[in-house]
C-alpha cells in the first residue's frame, strides 16, 4: 500500500453527521413537480453510463423523436435542455434573441414578466402588451401589438401557470407570418396534458419542463426550435452570450457529430425516455382526454362545494386549476395543513394571486380520478374549519 | 364522465414504440461520469416533493454545509447550480464578470479554453497565458501574467480533466491578493477525490460536478463564492446577463428568504445530498487517501506492464490518469473494444492529447483496489492484441 499523505489540517465545523435520506410521502397536487411515475423512478435509478457510449447517443436521438411526438413537430433541433424548465426557457431567448432587437412579450401573468426579463438580460427592446391575470389574449390584442412594436419574436405563455389559463392558439401563427416575427411559446403546463400542435401552430421555439405532464422529476427542459428560427442561428452576427444553452455548440452533440459539449445529465434522460415512451404508449388524445375529463370532475366538485374557479371554463387548463380562496379563510394556512397533516401538496398564488387562489394541478400520472376524490374529499372534511375560525390553523 | 374533446389530427410519425429502457452494465473509468454509489442511485429514486416543502428546505440547508466540508470553506453561498458542472463554471464567470474587465485565463488543457471561451461571452477583456498539455504554472509564470494584464479575475483549473495534472496551489491566493484580483477555480475532477482546502487557498469562485469524486450521476453543478466576490456581485452596473445562473436571484431562494426561482431538480439533489453524506461519514482525509493509494498502484501496475503516464509523477492528479498510448497500437479502436466487449469505459485525450493518450478514472465509489486490478488484468490480457495487430480491433 502507498505511504499515507501528510495534509494540513482539515476542519470539521461543516462535518455533519446526518441520517441517511429519508423522503417524506406527499401527494403533489400543486403547480409542480407533480409525482413521478414509478416506472420512470426506475429509470431514473439506473446506474449511469457515459454520454458518449453508444448505447446512450441512440437512447438520445430516442429521447428527441418521442419529445417531437409529445410536441407534434417536425423540428430537427428538438431535445432536452440540461436544466430545468427555466433554463430551457432562457434557451429559447439566448439563441434567438440578438442586442437591440425588439421582443413582444404578451404577459397575462408570472411566467410573462420572466419572460421579458430574460429578453431584457439579452439586451433585446422588451416590449410588453398585459392582461389581467386569468384572462387570455384576443387575436385583435396581438396583432395591435404586433402593428404597433414590429418585433422580430413575439413570446408568450400557453398554459400560464400562474394563472391556470390556457391561451386559444388559432391564428397566432399567421399573425406572426404576416408580421414577419418568430413565435416563442411556453409550453411548460401544457406538454403531456393539453392539447399542443407547435407545427400546425406555427411555432418557432418551444420550451417546456420534465415534471409537470411528463410524470418525470424536474430537472430537465425539452426544448425546440424551427427551420426558421434555426436559420436565423446561423446568421448570427456574434455567439450565444449564453454558452450552456448555446445551440449551435448543442447541435454537435446532439446532431449526427457527437462532439462532446458537456457532461449530460444521463440518469435525468433515463427517466424522461421512460415518462415520454409511457405517453407514447398511452396516446396525446388519450393522455389529453384523461386530464380534461379528471378536471371537469374537479371542477364540478369543487363548485358543488361552493368554491368558485379563478378562471372562466373555456380558458381553462385541466392541467392546473386555480381556486379562488373564501372570504377570511387563511389559504396559506390551509395549504399547509393539508401538507403537514394529509401530504397533500396544492399550491398558493404567485404575484397578483398570491393569497387569492390555490392551484391544484392534476398533471401526468396524478391526472387520475382518485386524486379527484381525494381533493374533493379533503376539501369537504377540512375546509369548513377554516371558514369558521381561521386560528385553528395554528 | 366528461364527454371526449374533438381534437385536430395527431401525426403519429414520431410516435415510436421503444420498449422499456435496459441499461447496460458499465464500468466507468473514463473521465466521468464514474459510477454512482448504490445508496445515491437509491435516494434519487425517492419520490420528488415540492422544491418549497419544508422538508425540502431543510435538505438544501444540509447539502449547502456538507458542500461546505468538502470544499474546506466557510462560504456562506455555496449550492449546487441546477446544471451540470459546465453550468456552475458559467455561473461563475456569469457572475462575477462585468462587460469589458479583463479575465486572465491560465491555460493548461481543454478546460482552460472552455474557461476562456466563456469569459469572452460575457464580453470580458480575455487574455491567456498557456502552458503545455500536461504541465502546471509555476508562481513565477503566474505572476509575470498578472503584472503583465493587471486583470479583475485570474481563472483557472486545478485539476484539469483533459491532461490529469494537478495544479500546485501553494501561493497563488497570495499572489491573487497583491495584484488585487479574484482567484475563480475548477475542482471539477477534485472534489471529493484530492485535497482542497478552498479558504485557506483563498479562492473566491469555484464549480465541480456531481458526476465524479462525489459518486452522484452528473445533473449538478456545486458552486461557491466568498464574500469578496460576493460584495463584488453586489456592486454590479447591470443585472447578471444569465437568469438561470443568476446568484442574486438564486441566493433569495437558497438562503433564508426561500424566494421561488425556478423548480428545483428534487431527486439530485437527494442524490447528491446522500453522495455528501457518504463522503462526510467516510472523511476527507480518508477519500483523499483512498484515491491516491489506489492511483499509486494503477501507475505502479501500468509502468510494470511497459507504459507511460503523461504527467511527472508530482503533479499527477490521483482522480484521473493520462496514459500514452504506445506506437503502433489504435487507441480509439482498444476503447472501444474495451467498452463493448468488456463493459469498461477508459476515456480517449481531448484536444492536443487525443489519440495520444487515454483518461483513466479511479474517481469516488470507482476508485478501489479491484477496480485497479480489473484495469491492470484488461490491459495485460487484450493490449498485446491491439499492440501486434492494429486490424484486430475492427
């Protein structure tokens, strides 16, 4: 055996000596992560494998063909982002977006202001057009804007999960040719659940998220983009400012090249080659009917309970519903209790909602009707203690 | 029930019917990913929960200080980024650059570059001293370079994956003191595996990675700041020009204001946070000891079996090994015999090394006496094939 080194001395105030982990059950039935699919946890825990061996570039060009089916598109440059689905969104902006060009922003809630954030970060002229929160845009409302700003993208957010809006996508595309703009979409609560045409739609640059329709843990953000947007990659006049999510340097690894970029995130892949193959399996019309019909049945219950939804029927997402709080109930109280005392999760508002609704998401595996029943079960057994007296939440 | 929705026609071209996933069984003793302990495959398994739940929390508190040990730092933002290893090196430079500062880049392998190329995105003044693939900077050479470009950062690596050597830091941090610049460090292929003692080096900025000394899957990036770049952060002209990476926003969420970002990737950071765990019950002192025993004996067994390593022996990093490949034999062709025959991963040279040496990885859970012996008995048994007759490998 080799001689033992000499160190200087290690300190040890950090040195904890915690437990191993032991993961608490909860029922996710928030705005996301939503729970896994056993299967995908499986694939998940696979031991890892190189992201060069062979066996793992076919699992990647399988990954992309099974997100081009969940997405309905074409697109070549389709793949997961190796970040969440934020970072995949930042993806979007980073390599389409160039200094002084004008971005439209239609915001109708959280996601929106990030968003224009982002573009404001890539030096774009950040316009924005707003709606309240839970309302969706007329196609008269985008073109004003479009007429008045003449951006080279518009961006917006299909399913807003801030709000639980689902915006109607008819004729935005044709906006967007007749404007000569590029079309960016959040897809975020929308892939797996709602229903998503991005080619028929005329979508430029899509984004979306591994664990919200997918049934898969966060951690992932498929990503997508057009010929056209594409196109207008390579005529970039400088690089990415952005070099993680730089597509250009993706595409190598990702194309038929294999040059290695970074290390991927292999296990993360595991798992969103099981979530997706499972929603292959299944069916979009499948998977999208499940969750529109276990939504229906949470809406319906919850109003025979009183409870209206923030959102009116026709904009509403079966992904992610948006409740809004009684009068004097403490909806934060609320929520927790139903965390620490039944492990169900359910999510308080963001921004201009924050204390005005809970949202409820029933996404990929958890869309089933015996979540239905345990929300609505819950909801009739707890609630009514919070009307009356709100301090028994302490 | 709900009555079924009537959808437009869903393309079924990219519906493919994969069958379950199947892992093959590998060995990874290339330059990482190495394989994961079991106990960390098993808690990234765990069913995700919400990235605001309090048990979740807690979690993030109990990575943060086990990071903290392992990095030998006080550091009060150290995380990990929600990215691969490449993305906690962009959060560094991201964060710490402002547009038209010069960076000192000291170059000494592939990583070096990446560090360079990185800068230049984020539109610093880039300037670069350079040593050969395969040596480390001496102080003298360090600090002709600082007195020559006076830069706000100096970056570099110090354990390079791509050569195997291990930079000396003896001196560097004071060096970085007296020209009054920032000292930004990879550890990407040292944490965990050789010793780092990040305060007393007085290093501002570092990354690593979960993929290698630490035994986790790769899918995390642990980042960490001293006050000094901290207090450097904070007086920026502009915003961070990268949202996701962003450490002032992240910091409202990983410290105690728990200020929603983006949705944490949950289960690796179970995994990690069990990978830590491990590391801390088994002590650095032992780990470090750990990896250079088993080193010395591949590198003793190697030279016995007539081959050269790239690096002096002094400066050889006991995670990754450089072997150089001998006259006459086909590298890539052995690699791949290797893998697809045998189940073992040995990695290919990058850059000015490739086809000039192989990466040998004895890193985290992978770095044990039989591993050393499976290499050794490989390279006995199937080298003299490839040595003979280069045609066998096809």
């Amino acid at each position: 055996m080799a001689t033992k080194q000499n160190f200087p001395t290690v300190d040890q105030s950090h040195r904890k000596a915690y437990g191993p982990i032991s993961v608490p059950e909860r029922l996710l039935l928030g705005p996301g992560p939503s729970n896994a699919h056993p299967g995908v946890l499986d694939a998940l825990a696979c031991p890892p494998i190189g992201h060069l061996d062979p066996f793992y570039v076919e699992l990647m060009g399988e990954v992309q063909e099974l997100l081009r089916y969940a997405w309905q598109t074409n697109n070549r440059l389709t793949l997961p982002m190796s970040g969440t689905g934020s970072a995949a969104m930042e993806a979007t902006i980073a390599n389409s977006v160039e200094p002084g060009e004008t971005v439209l922003v239609a915001i109708k809630g959280y996601f929106g202001h990030r968003l224009a954030d982002m573009a404001g970060r890539y030096q774009a002229n950040v316009q924005t057009i707003e709606k309240a929160w839970g309302e969706a845009f007329s196609l008269g409302e985008l073109e004003a804007g479009l007429r008045e700003y003449r951006p080279s993208i518009l961006a917006m957010v299909h399913a807003e999960t801030s709000t639980g809006v689902c915006q109607p996508m008819d004729g935005i595309g044709e906006l967007c040719e007749k404007y000569n703009c590029l079309l960016l979409l959040d897809t975020v609560t929308s892939l797996g659940g709602v229903p998503l045409y991005l080619d028929s739609w005329k979508v430029d640059l899509a984004y979306s998220c591994s664990q919200k329709g997918l049934s898969c843990p966060p951690g992932l953000g498929p990503f997508t983009m057009s010929p056209r947007a594409e196109s207008k990659l390579l005529k970039r006049s400088s690089k990415v400012p952005n070099w993680y999510l730089d597509v250009s340097l993706l595409n190598k690894y990702w194309g038929s090249d294999r040059v290695y970029h970074h290390t991927a995130p292999v296990n993360m892949n595991f798992g969103i080659r099981e979530a997706l193959r499972l929603l292959s399996e299944e069916g979009l019309e499948n998977a999208w009917n499940r969750h529109r019909s276990n939504a229906e049945k949470l809406w319906k219950g919850l109003e025979q309970q009183g409870l209206d939804m923030h959102v009116s029927e026709e904009l509403r997402l079966p992904t992610l519903t948006t409740v809004r709080i009684p009068e004097g109930v403490n909806g934060k109280a609320f929520a927790l209790h139903l965390l620490n005392n039944h492990g169900i999760e359910v999510g308080g508002g963001l921004g201009s909602l924050a204390g005005k609704v809970w949202r409820i998401g029933l996404m990929g595996y958890n869309s089933t009707p015996e979540n239905v029943d345990k929300v609505l079960n819950i909801f009739e057994s707890e609630l009514p203690r919070f009307r009356e007296n709100d301090a028994c939440a302490a």
